[in-house]
C-alpha cells in the first residue's frame, strides 16, 4: 500500500488514512472507515450534503 506523500492525499474527515473512497454521484473524496462509519447513520455527503448513492474505490493517478 502507499503511503501519503502530502496532506491532500490524507482523508479530509480523520487526517489518520489515505483516502480510499469517492462518493457518487458528487465526487467528494474520504477514507473508507470514514465513509462506512457515517453511511451507518446518514446518507448524505459529508461536505455537500447531496444523497450519495454509491460509494467508489479511489486510486489516486
């Protein structure tokens, strides 16, 4: 596994994990433990408050 080379591939909810998970359909970005945890009690984005519908693998490049 890869390890963050800069704050921006750190999870912008936690700063403890890469982020590992993009939300769809608007795009934003978090870890997985992150994504899992809050998707238990809330379906709406962390940051924009759209629905999210799925969740995604993300591999930076």
């Amino acid at each position: 596994s890869h390890m963050p080379t800069s704050e921006e591939d750190l999870c912008p909810i936690c700063y403890a994990h890469p982020i590992s998970a993009v939300f769809q359909p608007c795009g934003h970005k978090s870890c997985k433990a992150c994504i899992n945890q809050h998707l238990m009690n809330n379906k709406d984005c962390f940051f924009c408050k759209t629905t999210i519908v799925s969740v995604e693998d993300w591999e930076k490049g």
